[in-house]
C-alpha cells in the first residue's frame, strides 16, 4: 500500500481493507467502467455528508447509491418494480444505466439530495462489485473530484484532487468508458432521459419503445437560471482552469474554425480526433480518439483537460461530434465543459 497526504493508495488485492474503512464511515474511492466513485455507505447520513465536504459538492446535488446485487434495490425504493424498470434491468444491469425509483424510509435524505426518489445502478465493473459486497452496505457514489472539475478516469486524477481529503483509493488502472453513467428518471409517466451516457438513447428506445429526453441534455446554453429535473444539471461541471471552445458543425467547417482560432493565441491546446490531428498548424494538439470510435473518445476526454491544465494552456479548442449513439453523452459534457461557449460553424 502507498500513501498520499495521508489517503492510502490500495491495490486491487487490498479490498476487505478498503472495505472495512467503507463499514467504518470512512470515505472510499474506487474504480466503476464509468469513472472514479467516491464511495461512502449511503444509509448513513454522516458518511455521506463527507462526501460532500470532500467534494465541496452542494447539497441540492443527489447521489448515485451503488449496489452489487439487485434484490438490494427492495431496500432503497418502494413499490413494485414497474415493467419498464425490470426490462431495463434485465437488459442492463450490470451495466452504466442508473434508474431514477421512489426512494424508501432507509435512505437518507442527504443521499437524496431532499428528493423523494433515489438513483439506483449496479456497476458491472468487477472491483466495484466485490468492494460493495464486502462493504455489505450499497454505496452512494458520485464521481470522486472536486465539483466543478473533470471527472476521474485514472486514480492518479483522484489523488490530485482529493488527497488528504478521503480515506482511501483503490487503484483499477484506467476507467472504461470514461463518462459517467446514463440516468433515466421512471418516477415519471414516461421514461425520462436525464443524462446521457454509456447506455445510449438509441440503446433505451429500442427496449422502452417511448423515451423522453430532457431538455437540458442537448443544451447549448447555461440551464442554471432554469428550473431543472435533476439538481446535478444547475451547476458548471468538468471545467479545466483553462478556458475552453467548443466548435460544432460540418467536420470540416470545424477544422478550418480552430485552425483559425489557434493561429490568433499563443499558448493554446487542440483536441482533435485521429482523422484531423495533422490539419492544424498552431497549438498542442492532443488526439481524443478517431471519429469512428466515440468509445475511444468518451476515455479521453476527461483525461485530456487534466493534461493541458498540467500544459498549463490558456484556451483549449475542441472539436464537436456528431450527437448519435455516445456522441449525445460525449457532446453534453464537452458543452458543459466549456461553460457553453459553443461556436456553431
Ligand atoms: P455524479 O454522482 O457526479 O455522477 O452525479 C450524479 C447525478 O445523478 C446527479 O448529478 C443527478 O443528475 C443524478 N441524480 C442522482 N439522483 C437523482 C434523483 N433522485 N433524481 C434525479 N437525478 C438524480
Ligand atoms: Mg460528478
């Protein structure tokens, strides 16, 4: 075991120790196939008000509770699983889909962020399993950063963030997916998008027939004056100290935009993908990913803002994508990332 201000380092042979720091109301980070959960027992309040502290996350903001079995789901809502949640599980559990469900008695309202309803995922992520069974208590989870910054794909972005802040982190090496989970809201009529993710919106429609989407999905401005759904859509999210443009668009028109804006800065990253990376002759381009693998790319981006931060770059332009499959989930967190400065070419 290696040691940071403090937080210890576990490796993945140290979990029962990772879970016995958990049982005690300690907090926990660990690797999901999305990204870094901060993980506390989610039944108990104080263990969650740590998270966030830690965090320095609002209170408003609601939590993910993490389970490794799905009879535990009984424990946190109430009602009868409705057919449309069953399908989902059945179809997608294990997996990087969290469902929205009437919350029980047993979870705190802290957890909840003061909703009457809960969120709900079982990671398929293999550490991430076998810490919530040995913790024997589901585990309320949000990305383990600071708000407001990129989430963690690597535990090294954990430690940079949180470090003499949290008990502990569990080192998996690199995340999956790299983005975090998909949310759908059943507490409603209609299913209900709320955050795009590994899980994609074509994925949903085929097995729900109907899915609404949530306006603040495919936002392209600030949504915090609005009233939103879900708490977890007011604030700036994924944010490098660098400023950061988003241009969208016809590959093309995309390429010739940042071309044209690298060349006005003098200390500027690019992040492109594979296809592109050679088009640009100003700026510290780094490559997302190849336009035919959004996977690829959902893996980096994250990764890529904490890399030019370290650069220390003053702008960061980024090359939008196509909306379709995990381009939706991808271009939601890049628009946020930017803080929505978007340039529509
Ligand atoms: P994070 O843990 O950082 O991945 O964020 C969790 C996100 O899940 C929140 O920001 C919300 O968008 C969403 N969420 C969690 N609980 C609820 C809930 N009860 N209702 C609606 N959205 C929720
Ligand atoms: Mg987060």
């Amino acid at each position: 075991m290696r040691e940071k201000n403090g937080t210890k380092i576990f490796s993945k042979t140290e979990l029962k120790e990772a879970a016995d720091l958990l049982q005690k109301g300690k907090l926990v980070a660990f690797p999901t196939e999305t990204v870094y959960g901060l993980g506390a027992n989610a039944l108990d309040g104080e263990a969650v008000q740590s998270i966030f502290a830690a965090k320095g996350r609002p209170a408003d903001n609601p939590l993910i509770v993490h389970i490794a079995r799905q009879e535990e789901i009984k424990e946190l809502t109430t009602g009868n699983l409705s057919p449309q949640a069953q399908k989902l599980i059945k179809r997608f559990w294990p997996g990087p889909l969290t469902l929205v469900l009437k919350k029980s008695e047993e979870v705190p309202e802290i957890t909840t962020g003061g909703l009457d309803t809960v969120a709900v995922r079982m990671p398929k992520h293999s550490l991430a399993l076998k810490l919530i069974e040995l913790a024997e208590v589901p585990l309320a989870a949000p990305s383990a950063n600071l708000s407001g910054r990129p989430s963690p794909t690597l535990a090294e972005h954990v430690i940079a963030d949180l470090a003499g802040e949290i008990a502990a982190v569990v080192d998996g090496g690199q995340t999956g997916i790299g983005v975090e989970s998909t949310v759908v809201d059943l507490s409603t009529e209609v299913p209900t998008l709320l955050r795009p993710g590994g899980i994609t919106y074509e994925m949903l429609e085929e097995v729900l027939g109907t899915v609404e989407i949530d306006p603040a999905v495919k936002a392209k401005v600030n949504q915090e004056s609005k009233e939103a759904i879900s708490p977890g859509m007011k604030y700036r999210h994924y944010a490098p100290q660098a400023e950061v443009i988003l241009v969208e668009g016809e590959a093309e028109a995309i390429t010739d935009k940042i071309q044209e804006l690298a060349a006005q800065e003098s200390n500027v990253g690019i992040m492109a993908s594979r296809e592109y990376q050679d088009f640009y002759q100003q700026g510290i381009v780094k490559v997302m990913g190849s336009r035919d693998d959004l996977t690829e790319i959902s893996n980096n981006i994250f990764k890529l803002l904490r890399e030019f931060d370290k650069l220390g770059v003053d702008k960061i332009l980024i090359e939008g994508l196509p909306e379709h499959g995990l381009g939706l989930a991808i271009m939601n967190r890049l628009r946020k990332s930017a803080g929505y400065q978007i340039i529509d070419t």
